[in-house]
C-alpha cells in the first residue's frame, strides 16, 4: 500500500508491505509536485491512501500523479472511531486527518499506558492528548519557523533566523531565537503537565514532524525520559486506516 500525506510545506509518502513495515519513502516540497517523477517502488502499489490538508491544487497534483501510476485511491477523513480509538473533537470529520492519522498510529503501535501525548512538530505544531482509548482534544500552535517569521515581518530589528539557543541570550538575534524555542517547548511542556494532572498518571509523548529531531533533546532533558520519535507516524497512521478498509 502507497500512504501519502500533503502537509502545508512537503508531501511525504512511503510504501507499506503486507506486514506493515516500510519499504520506501520520499518526500518533496509542495511546489515541486508538478516535478515529481514517480518511483519504481510505487509499482509494486495496488492501493493507495491519501491525507491532504494543503489544498485543493495539491490534491489535483496528487491525483494526476497516482492516476499516471494507475494505482486506486482513497483520500483519508478523520472519522468518530478508528481501530478502537475514539474522537472527541465537536464535530469529529472536521479534525485535521493528519492529526488524526498520527493519533490513530500512536494509539496502536506507541501507547503502552492509559495516556499519550502526541506532537507534530511542522508548519504549525499540533498537540493532541490521548486517555482511555479517546482522543480527549489538543491544541494548535504556530511552528517554529512560522513564528520565526513572524518577527522577521513585524519587527523591524528583530532577526531569530541569525541566532542561537541560550539560557539568558545577550543579544537581540538570540533572544528572539531562545523566545521562539521557549514558545515551543513551553507548549508541549505544558500540555503535558495538564494531561498528567487530568489522568494521574505520566503520558507516553510521541513526536513526529519536521523539528522534532531538534525538539527532542531539550523535551528529554525537561522531561527526564526521552520522548518516542516516530519519524512516519502520520504515514503509519494512513497506513492503519488503509487496511482497516481492505
């Protein structure tokens, strides 16, 4: 099975064998779809599932391109229960399916305990809570490089691009740069501590997303134990949805 999700800056894709282990994966930038140049692994596809949150002109590229590989496909929806996991969201086909897609995979293949919280790290920063078989809500937040230039573009002195990480920055490029990565942090941290205090017990945290490798030191360190990295967990979690309609 082919799992392909569209976020809003890189489409990501990865082919799935019958016991659900990757075989291949890829990723390219939104703006070089019209490029993209089919691989051979996609041959070896009957079926595809695809996420997209970037647009209607990004599903028209995608659709061509799996129609040029002759592979049927799906696009994927956040349902109201998926393999066990409930969605709690108000109106639960309006939640995000790559948000749902990552919590659908942490549910099955990272949840080892009542409680997870699952992060993606991307353009925007979603965090969303898992409890007792539920997906209980969460929060989205400007990602790193979209609050980066944000003061790039409404400040005049202000350049975060140009600084560093530090305790207590002395200089206004590593002052913005440390107040975008405290923004971060601290929103993970957070949440994690409410969901810890709502369920009493300590959530499993499952990273996935674009600046989760540079996340994932400073959350060890906050948190004393290393969160889980799951580099394909939105593609794992297409994956799981795809089967369940085999």
């Amino acid at each position: 099975m082919l799992a392909i999700d569209s976020g809003n800056t890189r489409t990501k894709w990865a082919v799935f064998n019958d016991d659900g282990r990757i075989q291949d994966a890829g990723v390219c930038l939104k703006a070089e779809l019209g490029g993209f140049i089919i691989p051979a692994s996609w041959k070896s596809c009957k079926r595809a599932i695809v996420a997209n949150v970037a647009g209607e002109d990004v599903a028209v590229s995608i659709t061509a391109l799996l129609k040029k590989a002759e592979i049927a496909f799906v696009w994927a929806k956040a349902q109201a229960e998926m393999l066990g996991l409930l969605n709690k969201y108000e109106k639960p086909e309006s939640l995000g399916v790559d948000r749902w897609a990552a919590l659908v995979a942490s549910f099955k293949r990272y949840l080892n305990q009542p409680a997870c919280l699952v992060v993606n790290a991307g353009t925007a920063l979603t965090i969303d809570a898992i409890y007792q078989n539920a997906f209980i809500g969460g929060l989205i937040v400007p990602g790193f490089s979209m609050m980066q230039n944000a003061l790039l573009q409404n400040t005049a002195t202000v350049n975060p691009q140009n600084g560093q990480a530090k305790t207590f920055p002395l200089s206004t490029a590593d002052a913005s740069y440390s107040g975008v990565l405290t923004a971060i942090v601290g929103a993970i941290v957070m949440q994690a501590d409410k969901l810890e205090s709502h369920c009493q017990d300590v959530p499993t945290v499952v990273m996935t997303g674009g600046d989760a490798v540079m996340l994932m030191p400073i959350l060890t360190q906050v948190f004393g134990a290393k969160p889980v990295l799951a580099e394909h967990l939105v593609l794992e979690g297409l994956y799981l949805m795809g089967s369940t309609k085999a």
